[in-house]
C-alpha cells in the first residue's frame, strides 16, 4: 500500500501564471497547520464617536463638513469590529487581482461600495500632496492656523500628532459660539475632518498618532470637496489588505468599518440581523442631508442565526458558501435613486479600470474582474501586471518628496 504522504493534497493555485504570490500567503499557513493567527486591527476614532456623541457637532461646522465630501462618514458611525471576520477575509484576499476568492467566485470591493455605502466623492482630484521636510515648529504654526490650538513639543512624532493630546484639546471647547467668526467654524471643522481622515479612512499602524499630512489639504476649506476621497480611501483599503494577506504580517488599518459592511451586505452567512434601528444618528438638521447606505448599520444587531468573533466559524461558512448566500448586486436601482446625490454623483465612473492613489499609495481599481456586482456577465479580464512588492512600498526613507509629480505618469493614465 503506498505511503499516505503520497496523497498529499496540493493547496493551489492549480495554476501559478496569476496568483504567483502563493508560498507568501497567509492562506498557506493554514494549509500548514498554522490555524489561529487573528489580526490585529487598528483605529484611532473611539473618542472621536464618545466626543459626537457627548457634544454634537454645531450645525454651522456639519455644513463645512458637508461641503468637504466626509458628511457621509460623520453621519454612519462605526460598527464594532469583529477581528475574526476581518482575518477570514483577509485570508481570501489575493494581491495579485485585489479580489476576493471565493467559491462563487472572485468579488470585491469598488468605488460604487464606497460611495453608495459612504457618500465619499470618488470622482475629483488625487488626493496628493508635497511630502516637505517640516519641523515641529512649523507643524505648530500650521496647527494654530488652521486648527486654532498649539500642541507642545512632545505631542509631536515626526509628522503625527497625538490622538490623546487632539481628544484633550476638542474636550477642553466642545461647544461653538453662536457669535463665532467663520475662521473658528473653519477651525473646529477642519480638527473633525482630520481625525476622520488620519484616524478612520486612512487609519495607519501607528498607534496612537494623526498623520499630519493631510492637514495642508484642508486650508481651503472650498477645496476639500474637490478631492476624491472615496478612492483614495479604497486605494488605501486595497493597500493594507495587501499587506496583510502575507504571512508575516499579524496587523491591519484602513478603513475597516468599509470591508466589514461591505461583507455584511453581500454575504448573507456572515452578517447579523438588524434588530432595531437607533436614532440619535439619523436626526437631520435642517438644510442638511441624510446618511448614506452604511447608517442601516448603525442599529441593535443580533446574532441569533449568526456567529461572531469565531474564527474557525468564519472560516467554515466562507468554504461552504454556496451561490445563493452571496449576494451580487445589493444595490438595486431604487435604493440607489433613493440615497441622497452625495451617494451616487460619480456613478459614471463606478465600472472605469483606473490606478486609484493616496500619497505614496498607488493600486488599481479592476471592476472587470466581478462584472456580476454590475449586473453584468463576467467575461474573461485583461490581466494586469501588478508587482509582486506593490504593497511593501511606503513612504520611509523618502523625505521631502512631492507624490503629485512622483505619481504623474499615473494620473495622466487615469484621466
């Protein structure tokens, strides 16, 4: 009788031509025994939504925010996220297409998610900026300008700010003057939209900071709608998703509360029920919009019928997924035309092949890969040559360095 050892099974790909990435993946150390890696997920948003929630935001600065594109962001909260199910995902992510696989086939996350789901403009200008080497005086200069408060010294590391020392200095005004000028609006408006920047939709590994960077982006207060957050939110996502699907990494950041309610959406087998909705969020001041599609999140969840925070769980129920438990088209053509404009204004270019940027961060949106999120037959995709390291380039080591020129080869590709 032959030895059992003959029989071993191979893991995949049964062909290496496009997933050529296989003996780095995390999905091989569960082939080899190495079942119980959970990630670690990062955010720096927990005070923002207790400081809201304490003392809501005056709807003088709701109007600026409103205006800037991240209304939308404000307005859904954030769900509690379940790290299992993040890993279970990440575990069937593939860097080399930026799909999902699974049984059903390949699907992902797109600009249609992100504006359908978060009102975040996905049509606009890269969001680049010029990497210039700047002090901590400068940065103190730049912070009581446009911020209206001075962090000591200390609060400073590098580029990024505490998070602590920003939650004491929002604490110490909570409220907004009925007779305050619009450079204070300006100024308490532009502390919200970059804590939602730096520590919610490009959230990083840092721990405990706000990148500073984004912050010269937000002078112009009518400028900030001009950017197209949405992707480079998503560029970002696509980037950590990256990141962790290799084996050596135990971390993730981006803007999970996305991939989490996206997964929500569309897998039938992963998500809870919805019990009840809440409503202090979803009062409107007048003049102002609703939320976008996610805010049905922020409710009373159950998980009678479902599970969470198990992995092996999650695991088992993405192995077994059969075709009518995925969901393909969430979005049907009266709930989009029932969301506010903010939801749906770049529904033109939800279905463009595009790299999709946020500073360093360049990938690439590949919507002909799941043409059955569109209602569309899938045919077979052009590949695209992704570099093997895409995901591993990051801004250390490159001071001073202005990532509109550096990426214009690129955007010129894009428009």
């Amino acid at each position: 009788m032959a030895n059992d050892s003959e029989y071993k099974l191979d893991p995949g790909p049964l062909e290496s031509n496009v997933l050529t990435g296989q003996l780095t993946h995390r999905s091989q150390d569960i082939w080899e025994g190495n079942v119980n890696m959970i990630l670690n997920t990062r955010r720096e948003d927990g005070n923002f939504w207790k400081l809201i929630e304490k003392y809501p935001i005056h709807p003088r600065v709701l109007e600026v925010i409103r205006l800037s594109g991240l209304y939308g962001v404000y307005k859904s909260n954030r769900p509690a996220i379940d790290r299992s199910l993040i890993t279970a995902l990440v575990e069937r992510w593939r860097p080399e297409t930026h799909t999902f696989h699974f049984r059903t086939g390949e699907a992902t996350i797109t600009l249609q998610d992100v504006e359908v789901l978060y009102g975040l403009p996905v049509n606009g200008d890269p969001v680049l900026g010029n990497e210039m080497i700047r002090t901590i005086e400068d940065w103190q200069n730049i912070c009581q300008r446009l911020l209206g408060f001075v962090p000591s010294r200390e609060d400073f590391k590098t580029n990024s700010i505490k998070v602590a020392t920003f939650n004491s200095h929002m604490l110490s005004k909570p409220h907004l003057s009925n007779m305050a000028t619009q450079d204070m609006v300006n100024q308490k408006a532009r502390c919200f939209m970059l804590w939602m920047i730096a520590g919610m939709m490009m959230a990083d590994t840092s721990g405990g900071y706000l990148k500073l960077m984004y912050l010269p982006m937000l002078e112009d207060v009518n400028k900030i709608g001009s950017y197209s957050w949405g992707s480079a939110t998503l560029a970002y996502l696509y980037h950590f998703l990256c990141k962790a699907s290799q084996s050596t990494q135990n971390e993730i950041a981006g803007f999970l509360p996305l991939l989490q309610i996206w997964a929500w959406e569309r897998v039938t087998v992963l998500r809870p029920q919805i019990v009840a909705h809440r409503d202090a969020r979803t009062i409107c001041h007048v003049g102002l919009p609703r939320g976008p599609h996610a805010t049905r999140w922020f409710a009373h969840l159950s998980w009678t019928n479902t599970t969470k925070h198990v992995l092996k769980v999650y695991r088992d129920a993405l192995d077994s997924m059969i075709e009518d438990q995925f969901i393909w088209e969430p979005y049907s053509d009266d709930l989009i035309e029932s969301l506010p404009l903010y939801c749906h204004a770049g529904r033109d270019i939800w279905r463009v092949r595009v790299p999709i940027f946020c500073w360093d961060v360049v990938e690439v949106h590949l919507p002909d890969r799941v043409m059955r999120q569109f209602g569309l037959q899938q045919a077979i995709p052009t590949p695209f040559p992704f570099d093997s390291n895409h995901f591993r380039h990051d801004r250390r080591g490159r001071p001073n360095t202005n990532w509109e020129l550096e990426h214009a080869h690129c955007v010129v590709a894009a428009k």
